[in-house]
C-alpha cells in the first residue's frame, strides 16, 4: 500500500532542514533538522513549548514551515499540494496523538477498520485486517465497546492499531502515553516497539518523558526550537 | 567521591588554607560528610606532590602559622579533566554529578556541556536496560531490577534537565558567595 518507493536503504527515508516556523510573534521552530531512517525508531524531546509537535507537524506535511525543506522519499513536502498531502497521510504515514484521535461514536473495530474503508476497502475485508491488528495489540476483547468506555490503555493501544493497519511507512506519534499511568504506557511502548521492529516501520516519537524516549533508537533534543547537534542532549 | 578533586575546585576561585578549604567544603556539601582536618592537609601534601597544587605562602594573621594554598596550570587542567568525565550511569551516581556540576561552576568550568554528555550517557543507559527488560521471556527479577535502575536514572536525569535549565542562575549564585 506504500505509493512511494522507500529507495535506498542508507539515505533517510524522511528528512527536515533548518525548518523554520512561527505562529503569530511565536518563533515555534528556529532552525530544527532531523533525520529519519526506515525502519528506525526516533525520539524528538525537550521541554514543552520547545517545538516538538511542531517539528512532528511540519514532517507529516500537516503545518507547512515558514522555510527549510521536508523531504520524503526524495520528494518535497513543503511545496507539495495539499491533495497530495493528504494522500500521503491515507497511505504512507499513521498518527498517533496523546488523546482524541479515536470517533467517540464509532466502536473500536470500527474506529480501526475506518481508514482501511477511506482507502477503499469493503466493509467486511476492513474489519478483518482490523480485528488481526487489534489482536495484535491486546484489544480484541474491548472491539465492540466506544472509546469513552475504554481504559486510556486501551484506547492508545486501538489508536495504534488505527495508525499501522495500513501498513504506513512512518508512524508519528506524539506524546503516545502522555496521559497513561507507568505500566500502561510501558505496554503501549512495548506492543508499538515490538510491531514496527517486525514491519519495518519508522516511528518520529515526540516525548517529553526520557523513560519513553528510551525505547527509541535514538534521541533529538530540542530546546527553544532548535534542534541539538547529534549525540547532544537538552 | 574525590576530595582531591574538589579541593582543587575550591582553590580554582584563590589561595586558601586548609581550615578555610574545610569550611567551604563542609558549607558548600552540607550532604557529604564533613571533612577531617587530617584528610584536608594530607590530600592538599598529596597536590603538592603531584603539581597539582603548590604553597602560596604562610602567615598568622596574629593566629597560628597557617600555610595557603594554591592551584597550578596542571592542577586546573586535571578539574577541567575531571568535571567533564562522564560518571558511569549507574543508580546512587547523583552525588558525584552534584558534586561535578557545583565544582565546575565554582572553577568557571562548563557544566553544561558536562551535563549534555552525562545525559546522552544516562539515556544509552536507559536504552539498554529497557531492551533487556522488554526482551521475550525476561524474568521478572529482571524486569523489576530494569525497573529499579531506570527510574532512579529518571530521576537523575529530570534533575540535570532542571539544572541544565538553571544553570546561568546556579552559576551566577555560586560566583556571588
Ligand atoms: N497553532 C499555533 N498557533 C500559535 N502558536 C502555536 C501554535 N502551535 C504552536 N504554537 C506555539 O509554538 C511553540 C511551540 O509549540 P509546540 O510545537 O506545541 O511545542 P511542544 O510540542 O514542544 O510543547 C509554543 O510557544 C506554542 O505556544
Ligand atoms: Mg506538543
């Protein structure tokens, strides 16, 4: 399902460029630049308010930098059309966001199977490759209840199930367990870890919590909307 | 923890003697033990000895003789040496990267760059032990030591990130005294 060949292994499969952004008087990025492998788990930290959603916005092609570039498989993001955009979110990248990311009225199986059906699925072959994923994920069990009813466990761990059962070449999480207690974040981490180290998926990790940035493969650290040299933290 | 190492970073701001040096030791580390006038005078000999420290002069200030202190070229190389080693990111370190970070603001040091890379070694630290902890089939005295030794280097690390964050305050403060 990836409409993009994902090319050469060495070369970043999603890279930004000294991405600059401001909101209003608010310079929410100043130059921040990040390298994504396939495959490979990053974790982007720092303070709140230091940037890292943005950062996380701008290379999912969803807020468009004021300058610098956004590469994805060799093509530019920041001057792509908005059609072709959104086409990349259906297709090539998954979301996962701290809450709300889930339709309150629509079941969990349904919640899961939906972006199978926006893709052209039928009903019955969606919900099929859902029901594996959210097997896959421990929530089989909770597939006909709404979010509202769910555990916030079990609502990220569906929301997980959501963002990879298109097999999407990059996930981008932000702040996947801010809102979890200790063992119920470790479990998220544990299931998205072990999935995306099978399938190949990349994952951007936005986390202000160093417990969760260490499932990660690596660490950028982003302070004031810049992003430190390799190898350095906050 | 190395008395040699913050008896250099005492002398890093001027000549002193030892009972002063163990004054400001004891003011300045109110956790640690205080110090022994006996481990003060023979770590200052043992300086001396290595070049590290040299005798600026005596005095008595109408007091007994007291011999002063001060620091050579080598000896403010060697806490410069020290301040930026990295500690090895194992639980209970903290006290040594308090020790670190005072000692290198006290000696103009950059305890921020010693705090960058005591982080990137904290969070390696971390890596590993959640990949032996989420490792198939890890006991569980695996996982709950895993457990032990990720959250006290947490909590190491929320106090460098807070430190990091106030650092030109922490310095400005340990200049000013
Ligand atoms: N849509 C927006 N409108 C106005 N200001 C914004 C917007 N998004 C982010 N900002 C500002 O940009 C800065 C960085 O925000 P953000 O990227 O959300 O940081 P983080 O995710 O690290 O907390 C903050 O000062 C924030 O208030
Ligand atoms: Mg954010």
């Amino acid at each position: 399902m990836r409409h993009t060949d994902t090319g050469d292994a060495a070369a970043p499969l999603l890279a930004a460029s000294d991405l600059v952004k401001t909101y209003g008087g608010t310079e929410a990025l100043r130059g921040a630049s990040l390298d994504l492998r396939a495959g490979e788990t990053v974790a982007v930290t720092g303070a709140s308010g230091s940037g890292k959603s943005t950062l996380l916005h701008c290379l999912a092609g969803m807020v468009r930098p004021d300058s610098g570039t956004v590469r994805y498989a060799g093509e530019r993001l920041e001057e792509a059309p908005e059609r072709r955009l959104s086409e990349l979110r259906r297709t090539d990248f998954g979301m996962v966001f701290q809450f709300g990311q889930l339709i309150p009225e629509l079941t969990a199986l349904d919640n899961v199977a939906l972006p199978l059906m926006l893709g052209g699925s039928g009903r019955t072959e969606a919900r099929e490759r859902a029901g594996t994923w959210m097997e896959r994920f421990g929530v089989w069990g909770q597939r006909e209840l709404r979010p509202g009813q769910m555990s916030g466990g079990q609502a990220q761990r569906t929301a997980l199930a959501r963002a990879l059962v298109t097999g999407p070449a990059v996930v981008f999480a932000d702040e996947p367990t801010g809102a979890l207690d200790s063992l119920a974040s470790e479990r998220v981490m544990t299931v998205l870890t072990q999935t995306v180290r099978e399938s190949g998926t990349a994952v951007l990790l936005v986390t202000h919590d160093a417990l969760v940035a260490a499932y990660a493969d690596r660490e950028v650290a982003l302070r004031d909307g810049v992003t430190a040299p390799a190898g350095v933290g906050v | 923890m190395s008395t040699r190492h913050i008896l250099l970073g005492l002398l890093a701001s001027g000549p002193s003697h030892g009972y002063d040096l163990k004054r400001r030791h004891d003011e300045r580390f109110p956790q640690a033990r205080p110090l022994a006038y006996g481990q003060v005078y023979t770590t200052l000999q043992r300086l001396v000895r290595d070049g590290l420290a040299e005798v600026d002069g005596t005095g008595s200030d109408g007091g007994p003789e007291r011999t002063a202190y001060r620091t050579t070229e080598a000896g403010a190389r060697e806490l410069a040496r020290w301040a930026a080693e990295v500690a090895p990111p194992a639980p209970y370190v903290t006290n040594e990267i308090f020790t670190k970070v005072v000692v290198s603001a006290l000696a103009d040091g950059d305890p921020a760059a010693y705090l960058r890379d005591q982080r990137a070694a904290h969070l390696a630290r971390m890596r590993e032990l959640t990949a032996v902890k989420t490792a198939p089939g890890a006991d569980l005295a695996t996982v709950l030591s895993a457990d032990y030794a990720l959250n006290h280097l947490d909590a190491d690390l929320r106090w460098m990130t807070t430190t990091a964050a106030r650092l030109t305050t922490l310095t400005a403060e340990v200049d000013a005294t």
